[in-house]
C-alpha cells in the first residue's frame, strides 16, 4: 500500500508540472469516481452466502419435487404394462 501511495503522488507531481494543479487534480478524480463505480458495480453482482443458500434450498425443492412426479410416472406405467400383460394373459 506504501509504495503504491508513493507512487502516486509522485504520478501526480508529474503531471502537475506538464498538466497543472487543476487539471492533474480533475483527473484523478476522473480516475478516482471512475474506479468506485466499478467496483460498486462489481460489488452489485457478486453473490452473497444468502443468494448462495436461497438457490441451494430452491435446487433442492425443485428436484425432490421432480424425483416424486419421476415415481409417480413409473407407477403409472407399471400398472399400465402390468394391465396389458393380463389382457394378453386372460386370452
């Protein structure tokens, strides 16, 4: 952190001497706002331990939900088949 505070205002020295105290100082402002919406943007979509557990416990309902259609399915067409096979049977 020291050598990168350093380096900046040896940065903004620079650029005071070419530029001027206004437009140097206008400039890292620029840099300064342009970097806190960055990172607040960054910030925005990044998921939380909340986000993570919601979408966990939806995942989890939302397969249980389709295991128990799955076996009511296979149910259906045991009996459908088990149905077919007597007819055949009974012939």
């Amino acid at each position: 952190m020291y050598l990168e505070a350093k380096e900046t205002a040896r940065l903004y020295t620079l650029l005071s001497d070419k530029l001027g105290n206004d437009t140097a100082e206008a400039m890292f402002k620029y840099i300064d706002n342009k970097t806190e919406r960055s990172v607040e943007n960054t910030i925005q979509t990044l998921a939380t331990k909340d986000d993570l557990a919601k979408v966990k416990y939806d995942l989890s309902k939302e397969i249980s939900n389709s295991i128990k259609w799955m076996f009511i399915f296979w149910i259906g067409q045991v009996a459908a088949m088990t149905a077919i096979v007597m007819l055949f049977l009974k012939k």
